[in-house]
C-alpha cells in the first residue's frame, strides 16, 4: 500500500467537508459531552486529557530503553502503575491550554479532591481509581471506535483498504502512542476554540448546532470550497431547530447554562430563536464564512489530517513487515 501524504488527507477532507464533518462532530459531541458529565465541566476534562497525555508521554519515554516495550491498552495499568510522573509548572499548562492560571490552579485542586488527580512530592499525576478504571476502558473503547471510523473513512475516501475494524486493532495494540497523538490533537482542538469563544462549553452547545447543519447536508457532501463561494449550497437548513432541553440532554450543560449560551450565540448571529416556539434555528441569512470560519476550519483539519495519517502510516508500516 502507498502511505499518502497528510496534505493529501485535507484534500480529501475539504472536497467531502459536510459528509466528513457529520462523523467528526457528531464523535466530538459524544467525546466532549462526556468529558463534561464526567468531570462537571469541559474545563476540567481538557485539564485530565492534559495530565493522562502525560502519562502516555511517560509510558513511551520506555521505549527508549525497551524498542519491545509493551504500550497495548492491555498493559496500560500496569504500564501507568510503572511510571514517574513529571513536576508541570501552572503556567506551562495554562499556555498550553489557552485556560487562565487561576483558574488551572483552582480545577486541579478541585480534580485531586475527586481523587482524578493525585498530589505526591509536589508533583501531580492522573492516577484513577478503581471505579474510574471500570468507566474509563467503557468510555476507551467507544472512543477507540470513534477515530477507527473517522481514520476508515479517510481511507475509503483515498482507495486505501484499510478497514475501521484494522484501525481500531492497531490502536488498542499500540494504545500509549496513538493515544497520546489523539490526545494532543484534542487538547489543541479546545485550545483553538477556546481562543476564539474563551468558553468551553460555548463550544460543546455550538457544535450540537454544527451536527444539526451537516446531518441535513451530509447526503449532498458539498466541499468546503463549494459552500464558502455560494452559501445558498445550505439554504436548506434554515427549517433546521434544535430546543434548549435537546442540547441539555445531549450535553449535559444544565438547562439555565444552555439558554443563557444560546443567548451568546444569537448575539453572535449564529442562530435565532423562534419567539413562539422558543426553538434555535440557523440563522436564513447566515453568511458561511461566518458560520464557518475559514481560519479555524483549516486548523481544525490540519490537526486532524495529522492523526490519521500517524494512524495510517503505523497501519501500513507494520503491514510492511
């Protein structure tokens, strides 16, 4: 098989946006959601998602003593129970993360009250515990089929049979090194957004109304290109509604929050609110480079692109040999 080029994976992206999208952010809104309602806010998740892609840092660092080092999701608590974790200034976090430092201080007091994190010697690690395990190789294993479907996807799109089934093996295989490539690209991923809106779950209730649009697109998979010179391409959206309880529920952002975000969204004329029926819809005259922030799109799919090509390019390697 020929290893494509990441760039050659934005291309694909970009000339199937809305077909794409609806996958992505549909795993988005599953995987940030649940980062929501298990740390209580998106804030402290990105800030788990932080210090677990430490330990999977940690756990590579083996590999340079051992080339067989085992990194598979099988012997990853043994692995993690094996490893020093490393002092992180606040303000190191803070930078990466695009979060206040007050405010990285006070959600990781909060998450080592939770027992997420534990404090030893001055130095914090994501140490779960036995409850957090059970969930956590749930939570793994949904995951691990969301971005084997997103990476299947990708190869389809570019004639490569690699199946969704290959890609998830792959992973739990060498779970410790595609995690921590998968993790770094969501921890940028809420840092670019968090740049633009400085408010995560801003974020989490925008991307429930970026997965309305592209499930009602996705069947005519316009490219980006196509709908940024006529955005009459998505006209057909604007009978597209959400409520505020369906966000609620989806993401677990309490009802109140939910309506005085949306409120936010509407000053931002992203969406409208129906008077009577009190529904969100897509605004009619949205401008889609507006709605779709060129700037941000690109990262998005740079960062992304470069996940699957790690993952494509470990697929076809190891096939090799």
């Amino acid at each position: 098989m020929q290893l494509p080029s990441r760039e050659n994976i934005e291309k694909v992206i970009l000339e199937n946006y809305f077909e794409y999208s609806y996958l992505f952010q549909e795993f988005q809104s599953k995987f940030l959601s649940g980062l929501n309602s298990r740390y209580q806010s998106i804030e402290n998740g990105n800030l788990v998602l932080y210090y677990a892609n430490q330990t999977h840092h940690n756990i590579l660092r083996k590999k340079d003593y051992d080339f067989n080092f085992d990194v598979s999701l099988d012997k990853f608590w043994i692995n993690l129970r094996e490893i020093q974790p490393n002092q992180i200034p606040i303000i190191k976090i803070a930078s990466d993360t695009f979060l206040p430092k007050e405010t990285v201080r006070r959600k990781i007091l909060y998450l080592i009250k939770k027992k997420v994190l534990n404090k030893k010697n001055r130095k914090i690690e994501w140490s779960p515990n036995d409850q957090y395990k059970k969930n956590y190789n749930i939570n793994i294993a949904k995951e691990i089929e969301g971005v084997a479907r997103l990476t299947g996807y990708i190869c389809k799109k570019i004639n490569l049979s690699i199946s969704s089934q290959i890609v998830a093996k792959e992973l739990e295989d060498k779970f410790s090194f595609y995690w921590f490539h998968f993790l770094n690209s969501q921890i940028e991923y809420l840092k670019v957004w968090n740049k633009k809106f400085n408010d995560l779950e801003l974020l989490l209730i925008t991307i429930q109304i970026a997965t309305l649009v592209t499930s009602k697109t996705k069947e005519k998979n316009h490219s980006y290109k196509d709908v940024n010179e006529d955005s009459s391409l998505i006209k057909d959206i604007v009978s597209a509604s959400i409520s505020v309880n369906s966000i609620s529920d989806v993401t677990g952002i309490p009802r109140a929050t939910c309506v005085r975000k949306l409120k936010t969204l509407v000053k931002l004329k992203i969406v409208s609110q129906d008077k009577i029926t009190k529904k969100y819809y897509i605004l009619p005259d949205v401008d889609s480079k507006n709605f779709i922030p060129k700037e941000i799109t690109l990262k998005v799919v740079k960062l992304f692109s470069k996940l699957y090509f790690i993952c494509i390019r470990g697929i076809i390697f190891n096939n090799s040999n």
